[in-house]
C-alpha cells in the first residue's frame, strides 16, 4: 500500500479532532470525557481528567469563563451542558482525590518567577511538576492578591484559593511575599538573572519599563516578547504575554494559558531543546469534528435545586449525561462491519496499513480487511466521503500481490466463480434464426442460480420486442475476482467480456445484475451498456402480465451497486407500481444498506456478513423487493419474505415471496439446468441430462448445515461414490454408519452416511484445508 | 504441532476395508508448506487416518488460520 495514499485516508477521518468544548478551551480540557465519566458516577475518574490539565480546580471552577458552553453542541439540542456548573460540582465531591507528585530531576534547575498571579503560579506549578526548584517573588502580601480584591468571595471562595496555593506550596514550591523585583536596588533583576537558570517575568504590564536597562522594551514600552515562545531580548528571561499589552482584559482562563505558554518554553530551554519545534498552537479554537446533532432529541439543561449550592450528586450525573458526547462515528452507526470491528475509518486505516506493513509475524487484520462489504455507504454518509472500501480493496490486493491472502478467505466464492466461467455453464449464442446481435443480454451469474425459469421467460421477452437480434451469454462479469483484489483474474475476466463483444458486433449489452452493469461501467466504459430495468420500462412489460394486487406493502432495497444508478432505481420503482405493489422506500437508494454478499464479507466472515442482512431486515415489517437475486436469496436465507423483480413480472409460484433461498448447491444447479434447458429448448442443440453419481437423501437441517460450511451436494455425491467405489470407509459399530473423506480442490471433505434403500442418507459432513496423511 | 492432538471422543470406527479397530498413531499434518507430527486415530494396517469434526472445525481450524495469517 502507498504510504501517502494511506496518509491521505486517514486525514479524512475527523473522528478524532477535538470536540467542540476541548477545541474552545484555552488549556483543552477534556469536558467530553469528564461528562461521560460524571454521567457514570465516575467523579473521581472526571477530576483526575480534570486536574490532570489545570493547575488550580477549585479556582478554575469557579471562575473560568468557560467558552466551552459557547460552543456546545448541545446547544442545538436544549442548551449547551452547564460544564461550569459540573465543574463546581466535581470540586465540591472530589477535590480531596487528587494525588499529585512532582518529576524528581536528576539535576534540578533553579527557576525565578516574578509575580504570585494566576500566570506566575500556573508556570510555577508546570515547572515544580517537571522537577525544577521554582522561587516564586510577589510583592503584595499574598499570592493570587488580585483575586481576593476584584472577585467577590461569593463567586470564588477564600477556600478554594487557600486550598490550591496549600497544593501547589506542598509540591514544593517556595513562594516569597512582599518581595518586589526592580530594575536595581536590593533585589534587582539582574541579581535574579545571575542567580538562577531561567527567570519569568509574570508581572502584568505595569513596571516593565524600570527593567529597560536589562531588557529590550517595545515603543509602547512593553518588554519585547516573542509571541510564541514569550522569549525576550536575554535567552533565559522570559514573559508573560501580559507583557505585551495585545489584551488589557482580564481572563483567568487566559492568565493560566499564559502561564503555560511560558513554562513549556522554560522547560525546552532548560533542556536546550526547541523552543518552536513542533509546537501545538495553543489560541487555535476551532474544530472540524462533525456532530449530527439532529439525531438527539431537545432536553434542557438540568436545574439544580439549590441555586447557591450548585449541583448535588444526583444533579450532576444528569446534566453531564446531556453531553451526547461529540463524535462522528456516522458511518460506524450504520455499517455493521465497523461496528463489529469497533473501530471508526482513522484507527483501521492505520490498522490495515500496519498489517500491510508487517514483514515477520501475525497478520491479525486479514480477516478484519477481508470482511468489508464495499458497499460504499459510509462514503456516503463521511463528511469528508471517506471510503474504508477503497481502503480494503487496495489492502486486499496488496495481499494478494504479497501472497498474503488468507486462502480461506475466498476460496469458495472464486471456485463458484469459476464454476460460472466453465463450459459447464457458460456459452454465448446469438438469437435464434439470427447470425448478429444487436444486443446481447447479460443475465450474470447469480440471477440465472436464483431464478432460471424467469431469466427464460425475460429472455424471450426481449426477444420478441428487441430488433436485430438478442444475443445470449450466460457468464460471469469479474466481480468476485475484484472484491477478493485478484486484479489478474479480475483482467482475465474483463477481457473475456470484451472479446465476445467484440466478436458479436459490439453489440449493446443489457445486464440484469446491478453488479454486472456497474463492473462493466466502471472497467469497459467504452462498452454500451444498460439494465435490464430500464430497458424493460422502455419496451414495456409482456402482454400478459397485467397489474394484479399484490398482498401487502414492499419495502424497497437497492443494491449497494445501484446506490447511484438512479435511472435504474426509478424504471423499478415505475415497473413494481405499474404492476400493482405499493412500493415503500426503506433507507432511499443511495443510503442503501449492503446484504452480506457485497465484497465477499460473508465468506471472509459469515457472522458479518448475517450481520448486515439482519441489520437490513429489522428496518421493516413488509415484504421486500429487491432487484439483486444475491440481496433477495441472503433476505430468504435469514427468513425474510422477500421476492426479486422479476418474480413480480413472471410469477413462478403463487407466492413468491416465500420462494426459499436455493443456496450454494442449489445455484449451481439452477445454472446447469438453464444452460441444458436454454441450449435444448431455444437453439435445438442436443444436452442430455447428467446422471448423479449416486442418490443422496438429506434432511433440511443437515442441508443447511453443508450450506453454512460451504460445501457443496454435488462434491459430497463424488466422494460417497468414490469410497462405495474403493470401500474406504470408516465404519462405526454403534450406529452402522460410514464415514469416508476425498480431497476437493483444497479441502478434505468427509461425509458421515448409511446407505439405504432410498439411496445413500447424508447424516453430516465437515471439512478441513490440513491434510493428513501417516508418515511413509 | 501443539495446537491439534488426538480426539478421545472416537466413535466406535473400525477401518470398512481392513475391519480393524483405529489406532492412535503418530501422522503428518500438513498446510501452506509447513507440517506437524500428530496423534491421530488411524487405520493400522492401511493407515486411512481419521479426522471428527470436532477437530476440524476446532483446533485443527484454529491451526490453519493461525498459518494464513504468518
């Protein structure tokens, strides 16, 4: 896999920007996390989230502007989560669960800073947690003065204060009162300079020009700041960007930012590392994380019962549990393999491109990359049109190319495929009684296996009201090839296509599989091609079917290669209504869902595969109708009523919703029948029947045993025959049985029988890829 | 190969052919190039070796997916 393709991918993911609350928040404090785990109970969970970030809970609580709740999604929803108000509460219930303990430097550094503000104190606190010795100077009386005087004890607690500056002194911190820093004198800044390894300067703007002598000042007679870094004119000074005068109002959250800001620069020059490399932009605010908030109900916010007090316990969990929390996850919601997986498209690009990667070792995501459908729904529904089928089929063909692909995987559906492709099936003619083909109908594979009488029938139809000639040609369009990211075979089978077009006249080809038309459009575009729908909704339907009612409702299902064939959607739909069905839309077309056949899921992994049918079913109680014999047999399958189009059109049977799934075997049955049938009946060509080898009885249950086991009747006839052929057989005392095994392609297939008078009672039958043999 | 060993839950099988009681012996495993000693029920006279399903869909699946994924 390209690296830079895969780069590219994983930036259209956006699940894990930030949400909207961290985004706005000047230190990116993690309020979705802290909501989720408050909504749980979880408080002491929340706050060490919480105190993990900023320095001071308790003041911060109390006194942050919190531009969080101005940008909470929830605000389209009842009104943003009160996130300050669950702050105060988490203060209130788990302040005394803080455990913090400073880095032990193996050399500490000594570090003055000036000033005992919200900045000063935040830097010092970052600093003393790296392991420096940090002397904060004040010159008022106490730290945080500021606060005391303009913020009115009711809004932030003398409490809080104390018992933040105690955590921040018990962590070693040595704060130095009434101590003011001038530009000489006694306790001059040069004195401080020389005396230590980093000095910050936190101050505020006020005195900065009695330092001019020490320090290069701006024209307004700031002292000059790097706005970035906060570095000044000396190497180990630096400032808070107070200094710099861009911004004279008060923010305590921006004071602790600043603070930050600081600290990170006079730890990377302590370490004499970067003070610019790679570093977070910490004023950014936005973010491109999608929240589909039309999917949550309005609920307002909750109301504590004691205003003064704040939340309670109870009042608390609530409220947080009115965070949604912010994610995008649209198409993990609605994919069946992403949620199996539970991933979203960013964590399992990375996944497959390391298992892409891996040079020794497990692959432990080839069955992970293997049980995407393709379906492109998630494109659809991705912001950014992100398609993890994309992803998957280029990682399955850089396994295939590696020879890495698991040969389990899609093994039987490219045997089947083959099966298709053989001159046991396949064959090609034009009309009868013509030597040219103006059109050739391409029924596909799966079709003619699910319902052959009613390919006949439409075969003959157009026949009757095509001019020039219909052609015939029953073979496979290449699909399992390219799902299963065999490019060669997948070209081989392209190529076939186009030599017996090219050796009919190039005529226009009319698929009835939606996968067929989209194979050959999207490979052969120069290729004229149409569906069998539109074509019939032009032509018209036989004289003799009639709009007739049709019991009940039918919830419509596109196939996942219809998804934007929407001349193809609307000729069904006008057909289906013309025929007398009250058509109902299920997802609409384009969001529709895949039916567990798509890119081989349900052999790479059967239980993702029933996964998606299941999913598809449960969205409605009516009969559906569905255009892809593979959506129509997997619905029968999972015990849907379910009936194809054409069942519509040419009834077989009086009901046919309820025709059962034919199943693997039954398939390839069907595909023979109507190749005899076709050749025997239409062109007068002599078939005779084949003769099974032996007569087998098989009960349901032990039919669809070999069917989820993917083993095939006609191969268990061929190894019952060979071992009554050479009695090699085990035979079992108890119940008279006999068990024999044969090798087919690459599985040994062993089959528990007893013959008898009805011919030869199937009782089971497994199988394995091993082979074992006793040693010569 | 430790993953696959013998079945203590043989049927009562003798072998159709040498009418004789299977016996646990040691037998080549074999897939995607790599091979395994195993006990196994087999056949002492003619060696057909004998697989339950138990084993094939159990470990000795387990085995084989194991080696896809190297």
């Amino acid at each position: 896999m390209d690296g830079d393709q895969v780069k590219a991918w994983e930036a259209l993911c956006i699940e894990e920007q930030p949400p909207a609350c961290a985004a706005a928040c000047p230190l990116r404090v993690d309020a979705r996390g802290m909501a989720e785990k408050m909504a749980a109970g979880d408080f002491n969970g929340a706050m060490a989230l919480y105190s993990r970030v900023v320095p001071f809970p308790a003041i911060i609580a109390h006194i942050c502007e919190h531009p969080c709740e101005a940008v909470c999604r929830r605000a389209e929803a009842g009104g943003a989560v009160r996130i300050g108000a669950l702050e105060r509460a988490l203060v209130e219930e788990a302040y005394p669960t803080i455990r913090r303990s400073a880095q032990r430097a193996r050399k500490p550094k000594t570090i003055a800073i000036v000033g005992a503000g919200l900045a000063g104190l935040t830097a010092a606190f970052d600093l003393v947690m790296k392991g420096h010795a940090v002397t904060v100077f004040e010159t008022e009386a106490r730290p945080l003065e500021r606060l005391r005087l303009d913020i009115d004890s009711s809004v932030l607690p003398p409490s809080a204060i104390d018992a933040d500056l105690g955590a921040l002194t018990s962590l070693g911190v040595d704060i130095r009162c009434r101590q003011r820093v001038t530009g000489g004198g006694s306790q001059a800044l040069g004195d401080l300079i020389a005396g230590h390894d980093a000095v910050l300067l936190a101050t505020g703007p006020g005195p900065a020009v009695q330092f001019s002598e020490t320090l290069r000042l701006t024209a307004a007679g700031r002292i000059d700041l790097d706005p970035l870094t906060l570095a000044t004119s000396l190497p180990t000074v630096f400032g808070s960007s107070l200094h710099s005068g861009g911004d004279e109002t008060y923010s305590a959250i921006l004071s602790v930012r600043d603070g930050r800001r600081a600290a990170v620069s006079l730890d990377r020059f302590l370490q004499g590392a970067s003070l610019t490399a790679s570093r977070a932009d910490d004023t950014a605010t936005g973010t491109c994380l999608y929240v589909n908030t039309a999917r949550h109900a309005a609920v307002p916010p909750v109301e504590p019962a004691d205003p003064v007090a704040g939340y309670c316990h109870a009042e608390a969990m609530s409220e947080a549990a009115r965070c949604f929390p912010c994610h995008c996850l649209e198409c993990v919601k609605a994919c069946a393999y992403l949620t199996h997986y539970k991933t979203y498209p960013k964590r399992a690009v990375r996944e497959i491109y390391n298992n892409d990667s891996i040079i020794m070792g497990n692959r432990k995501s080839n069955r992970m990359i293997d049980s995407c459908a393709l379906c492109g729904l998630c494109q659809e529904l991705c912001p950014n049109d992100l398609a993890m089928g994309d992803v998957c089929l280029d990682a399955r063909q850089s396994m295939v190319d590696h020879g890495h692909m698991p040969a389990s995987h899609h093994d039987f559906a490219l045997r089947d495929m083959a099966f298709s492709r053989s001159d046991d099936v396949a064959f090609v003619r034009h009309q009868p009684g013509h030597d040219h083909s103006a059109v050739l109908f391409f029924p596909g594979c799966q079709l003619p296996a699910s319902a052959p009488r009613q390919v006949e029938a439409v075969y003959r139809h157009l026949c009757d009201h095509l001019p020039g000639g219909v052609g015939f040609m029953l073979d496979c369009c290449g699909a399992p090839a390219h799902w299963s990211g065999r490019k060669a075979l997948h070209q081989d089978a392209l190529d076939h296509i186009r030599a017996i077009w090219e050796d009919h006249g190039r005529p226009r080809l009319i698929t009835a599989c939606s996968t067929c038309l989209k194979q050959i459009g999207e490979f052969m575009p120069d290729l004229p091609v149409a569906s069998l729908w539109t074509e019939l909704a032009a032509i018209g339907l036989p004289d003799h079917v009639a709009a007739r009612s049709v019991a009940g409702p039918l919830a419509i299902h596109d196939p996942c290669t219809s998804r934007h064939a929407h001349d193809v959607q609307a000729a069904v739909r006008s057909i289906a209504t013309l025929l007398g069905a009250d058509v109902r839309e299920l997802t609409g077309a384009e969001k529709t869902t895949c039916c567990g056949y798509g890119g081989l899921v349900s052999f790479a992994n059967p239980e993702v595969g029933n996964a998606f049918v299941d999913r598809r079913i449960e969205e409605s109680d009516d009969d559906y109708l569905a255009y892809c014999a593979m959506c129509r047999d997997n619905f029968a399958r999972r015990g849907k009523r379910a009936l194809h189009l054409i069942d519509l059109i040419f009834p077989d049977a009086d009901d046919p919703a309820a025709r059962p799934d034919p199943g693997f075997s039954g398939r390839r049955d069907n595909r023979l029948r109507l190749r005899r049938r076709l050749l025997r009946d239409l062109w007068g060509e002599s078939m005779s029947d084949p003769v099974p080898p032996v007569a087998l009885v098989i009960a349901d249950a032990v039919r669809a045993d070999i069917e989820r086991k993917l083993l095939l009747v006609d191969d268990i006839a061929e190894v019952i025959a060979e071992a009554q052929r050479t009695g090699r057989v085990f035979k079992d005392r108890t119940s008279g049985h006999l068990t024999t095994s044969g090798r087919v392609g690459t599985i040994t297939t062993w089959v528990e029988y007893e013959p008898t008078d009805a011919g030869f009672v199937v009782h089971r039958a497994y199988g394995h890829r091993m082979q074992v043999e006793v040693k010569p | 190969m430790t993953g696959v060993s013998g079945d203590p839950n043989t049927p009562d099988l003798v072998c159709g052919s040498c009418d004789k009681p299977l016996e646990m012996r040691k037998v080549e495993a074999s897939y995607l190039g790599q091979t395994f000693p195993v006990d196994l029920p087999c056949c002492p006279s003619c060696g057909f070796v004998y697989v339950s399903e138990e084993l094939a869909s159990g470990r000795m699946l387990k085995v084989e997916q194991a080696l896809e994924d190297k």
